[in-house]
C-alpha cells in the first residue's frame, strides 16, 4: 500500500492489467474492500476509467458491498449510471441489488442521478433500476426535494427531481467534472511512473554493461580496464 493507500490490485486496475487483477484476487479477495485516500475501491476505479471487463472480474470475486465504495459516499453503481454503461449496471444490480438504496453525501441515491440526467436512453436505465427495487422511488434526498410523478415505459412511478433552477444538472455535472479529473490525475501519474520505469531500465542496462566489461579476460589472463 502506497502514501495515498493505493494497493497492487488499484494499481493493477488503474493500467487495466487485467490479468494482473486475476491473479491478485486469486491470492487475496479481500483487497478489492479496500479504499484508496480518495475513497476509491477498485471496482469504483474500473469502472469510473470505463474498464468494464475489469469490473466484471472484480463484481464476480466478492459480494461484499464494501468492495462499491467511492468518493463522497457514492457507489460504482453511480458511476456506472453517470457513465451510462448498462451492462456494468446490470452485473451491479445481480450482484448487489441493495446498491439501490444507497445514497451519497447529498442524499442521492442513483436512481436520483438517472432521473436527473437528460440522455436519451436513460429511460432504459431508470427501468433496470425499478425492476431491481420499485421502493427506491420513494427515498427523498437530504433536502427533502418535492417528487414528480413522471412515466417511464407505461411505468407510473415517483420520481426525484424536478429540475427548476438545474439543480440536476449541476449535480450531473459535478459527478462527471469529478471523474474527468479523475482521469486526468491518474494520466498524470501513470506519465511519471513511465518516466520513472525508464530511468529504472537505463541504470540497469549501466550497470549491466560495466559488470561484463570488467569481467572480460584478456589473452593471457589479465582481466581488462576500461
């Protein structure tokens, strides 16, 4: 575990080693539990850098709810919806249907963020969402918003918000403005650890060739100095 409480396994998912992620929850499950300093576990990292296979491999080793956690008390299943990856959703809910409930810091849970956001097939998503649990439309956030009855596919449902003065929006945005820098730390890290890989390879080719040089034995016996 690194400074910033990064294990093998988040490092093996921040490069999408998925071979590497295999093997490391192969010999110990319990390190997709873990959170890094931002609150990232690496299934919430997976998922939020868009590496779904990865997030399968992990999704299918563990039914431990702690192994979803993300930043500010949000889920891989809020990320999976802010980035509208239906299948990743899908293996969520299979795997961990009490997801639904679970809300953020503001009081979101992620059936909020779906009916917030304006894509053109979140219908479909806000769908996958009920099917795993109709309740989860009656769970106000922390400000006690209004609900409005909306439709979705002939399905008559509560549904949070409306949308005066963009506060969905903004909640939308924010979500996804969070995992773009995100990214953009973790391009920044995986340039230096390239860097530093680098560095690393030349001293070794170095000192490589100075142990074969001076184990050259010249005509005679004497050893050679260069």
């Amino acid at each position: 575990m690194d400074k910033e409480k990064n294990t093998a396994l988040h490092e093996a998912v921040r490069f999408g080693h998925i071979e590497v992620v295999k093997l490391l929850i192969h010999e110990d499950p319990g390190l997709s539990q873990f959170a890094n300093n931002d609150g990232e576990t690496p299934l919430y990292m997976a998922i939020a850098r868009e590496f779904p296979i990865v997030a399968f491999v992990i999704i299918l080793s563990t039914h431990e709810l702690q192994a979803c956690g993300g930043p500010l008390d949000r889920t891989a299943l809020h990320a999976a919806i802010v980035l509208q990856d239906n299948e990743v959703i899908e293996k969520l809910l299979e795997r961990f249907g009490s997801l639904t409930k679970q809300a953020d810091q503001s009081g979101w849970t992620p059936l909020h963020v779906a009916a917030a956001m304006e894509a053109w097939h979140m219908e479909e998503i806000v769908k996958q969402l009920l099917e795993s649990d109709r309740h989860v439309a009656y769970m106000k956030d922390a400000t006690e918003s209004k609900y409005v009855n909306s439709a979705f596919g002939g399905i008559n449902v509560l549904l949070y918000p409306t949308l005066e003065n963009d506060y969905g929006k903004r909640i939308e945005s924010l979500v996804k403005d969070d995992i773009t820098k995100r990214k953009e730390k973790e391009k920044q890290k995986k340039e230096e650890l390239v860097q530093v890989a680098g560095v690393h390879f030349v001293v070794v080719t170095l000192i490589t060739t100075v142990t074969f040089v001076a184990g050259i034995t010249l005509p005679g016996g004497e050893k050679c100095c260069f």
